[in-house]
C-alpha cells in the first residue's frame, strides 16, 4: 500500500480555488525558523520550554485552567480516554456515545482507547449530534459522551450536560474543528470534562506536521494525561504508569505558539468573513440547505458545508470548472469497513446517512478572496438555473 497524500496534494494542485492551501500558509516563515534555530542549538528537543510556554499561552485563550500538549488530536482524544478512567478495570467494555458523522480519528481513538462506539444520530441543522437521540443509547455501560463540533459549530451542550448529569456521565469534546469557537462567549473545551484540539496541517491552527493538545479544568485530569503522554514517568526514574509516547514536539509548539500568537485570530475571522459572503450569495437557493446561524454561536468555519439538491453532479460541475469542492465525508462512521464489527447497518442513522449523501463543502479558508467566492456563487446559480 503507497502513501496516497503526495497524489492528493497533486491533484488538488490543478485547481484554481483549493482545499489545500499549505504553500500560501507560510510563505514567510523566516520569524518561525529564527525561533525554531534557538531549539536547535539549546537541543531543547523534548518537553522543551516551548511546550510549557505554549500549554500556559492556549490554556490562557480558550480560558481553561490547563492544556497538555500531545502528539496528535487523535492521541488527545486517546489518552483523555485513558486517562478519565485511569484507575478502573471494568467488567465489560464501556461504551462512548458519540456522532457517526464525523472523521475517522474519533472513532478510532474511541476504538484503540478499548472503548466501544454507541453512534447516535446527528440532526440536520447543524450536522451534530442530536441530543434528543442520545438518552435511548445509554446501558449500564455508558461512560463517556464525545460530541464533535462539526465544521466548527458547537453542538447543544446544555442538554448534553444536562444528560450526562443525569447519568453521571463524563463528556469529551471533540474539538479539533472548533479552535476558538464560542457559545454565549464561552469556547469550544469548556463544556466537557476536557476538550481536545488538533494542530494538523489542514487544520485552523496548523503546525508543520502532526500536534494536538487537551483543555480541562481539572488538575487530576491534566496532571494523568501529563503522565501517560510521557512513559508515566514522575522522574526520570520513577514510572508510575505504563504509558505511551505521544508528546507534542517541541519544535511544532514553536510554531502553535506563533501561530496562536499572531495568526489564528486573522485566520478564523477571515474564516468568517467568507462564510457570510456564501450566506449572502446562496442563502436564497431553494436547492440547497445551508445551517441557519444562531447568533449566540461563534462559528469557526473549519469547512463552509451544506446540503445540495443533485450533489454529485454540482461537486463534479465546480471542480471542471477549476474549484475545489469536497465531500466531508461520503460515508458515515457507522458504514465503514472498519465499523462492521459493531454491527450497524444502512439505515441505522437515517440523518447522518442523508447528510453524506447531500452535503458539500467550499473552499472557505483565510486566502480565499472575495470575488472567488462570488465566482463559486455564480457557479452554483448558473448550475441550477
Ligand atoms: C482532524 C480531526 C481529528 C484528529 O486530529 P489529528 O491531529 O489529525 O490526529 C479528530 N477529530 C476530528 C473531527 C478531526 O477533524
């Protein structure tokens, strides 16, 4: 099996309004290299004062107490797992409700964490999860529910914290779209327990390789997943636990601090600024169905998505026409290969199996321009008429 990224970055290369826009991110990163050259020679290459540095400054953004830096978003959501339960050996497998519309790296960090994936449906309005499902899902062996903010819209979290009080249940956000997304001002890693962001290359805050990062309130919390990221070293000869390695590297908390520093409020307004003019410009096609914004809701924009009369072919249409429209994703959680060993089937989550049928997403990020927009705007007008 090869690689496939390097012949996905090719292709999307061709077109002329892209998804991928990683040259034009760091056109100039002289600023960055002058910092990363002080680690260098320091060879302050683990745990590096630049992980403390930076762990303080996000903690200090989204307004938690605490934020450990790790390896990935992937591993944030791993080893919150982990760490939530650190001490209990259950009898069966606790179970994780969460959304089947959603990328893979939930479900699987739900799967190797040794927990098993309780999909409950997602509503339309929003593409997250519905609260109203999730209640039916509990067993005695709920313990965790894992709201994703989809596209980098919080989901209803009064009701889901409502629920998990009632059941005396911990809540994970999945926060990895949803970097300085907010609901009556308050962001995204708030709600839950812990919140856990990603610092991928595509995501809003983008590192030159892999990072992710935990925001919690609780010291018990942050001081086990400190632990488990590192060995379960105390010192350097103590072990406390059998953990893993996942730390975010030092080199990449350089750039998430410069990035945190001087680019992601001009990255997610710019966001913004974009989603509002596809509003405007296809707010009144009756062929498609775009979220209805909620003013106390801080969108971010992760992905600009919406449902689409006809969606195959408008996706086809735009991109001969040289833009880069994706599907996020084709196919729910709950109908991959990897999912068949839980047994769900087509028709299990009717909303999330409607939503990869229809939905579609449009370039939106920082240096997509306006009249691009407006281009995309007239496309999909000429499309349908
Ligand atoms: C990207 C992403 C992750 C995983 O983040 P990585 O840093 O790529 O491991 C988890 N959940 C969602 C919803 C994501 O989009």
């Amino acid at each position: 099996m090869t690689n496939f990224y390097p012949a996905q970055y090719n292709k999307d290369g061709l077109l002329d309004i892209r998804h991928n826009y990683l040259q034009e991110q760091f056109k100039d990163s002289s600023e960055i290299f002058k910092l990363i050259e002080q680690v260098v020679r320091m060879g302050d290459f683990t745990l590096g004062s630049s992980v403390d540095q930076f762990e303080v400054n996000f903690a200090n953004k989204i307004g938690t107490k605490y934020a450990v830096g790790v390896g990935s978003g992937t591993d944030a959501i791993f080893l919150t797992l982990k760490a939530i339960n650190i001490n209990q050996n259950f009898i069966a497998k606790p179970e994780v409700i969460t959304s089947p519309f959603t990328f893979y790296a939930t479900i699987g960090a739900i799967s190797t964490a040794d927990y098993v994936p309780v999909f409950s449906d997602i509503s339309l309005d929003d593409f997250n999860i519905d609260p109203n499902g999730i209640e039916d899902k509990i067993t005695e062996n709920t313990k965790v529910i894992l709201p994703v903010h989809w596209a980098g819209r919080i989901c209803r979290m009064t009701e889901i914290k409502n629920i998990a009080n009632k059941y005396n249940l911990n809540v994970i956000e999945d926060a990895c779209h949803a970097i300085l997304a907010s609901n009556d001002g308050i962001m995204a890693g708030n709600f839950g327990d812990a919140g856990c962001f990603s610092f991928h290359p595509l995501k809003n805050l983008n590192v030159w390789g892999d990072g992710g990062i935990v925001v919690t309130d609780s010291k018990e919390l942050s001081e086990n997943l400190k632990l488990l990221r590192n060995h379960g070293l105390i010192d350097r000869d103590t072990c406390s636990l059998f953990g893993y390695n996942s730390r975010l590297d030092t080199i990449q908390a350089v750039i998430a601090n410069y990035l945190l520093q001087n680019r992601i409020d001009f990255i997610t307004n710019a966001r913004i600024k974009n989603s509002q003019i596809y509003d405007e410009g296809l707010g009144d096609l009756k062929y498609l169905r775009i979220p209805k914004r909620k003013p106390n809701l801080k969108e971010v924009f992760h992905l600009y998505t919406f449902l689409a009369e006809d969606r195959n072919n408008l996706a086809k249409y735009l991109i001969k026409n040289k833009v880069d429209a994706k599907i996020h994703y084709p196919k729910p959680m709950h109908l991959q290969p990897a999912a068949a060993k839980y047994g769900y089937g087509k028709g299990d989550f009717p909303m999330a199996e409607y939503a990869s049928e229809n939905i579609i997403s449009l370039p939106v990020h920082e240096f997509v321009k306006a009249d691009q927009i407006n281009q995309i705007v007239d496309l999909i007008n000429r499309f349908y008429s």
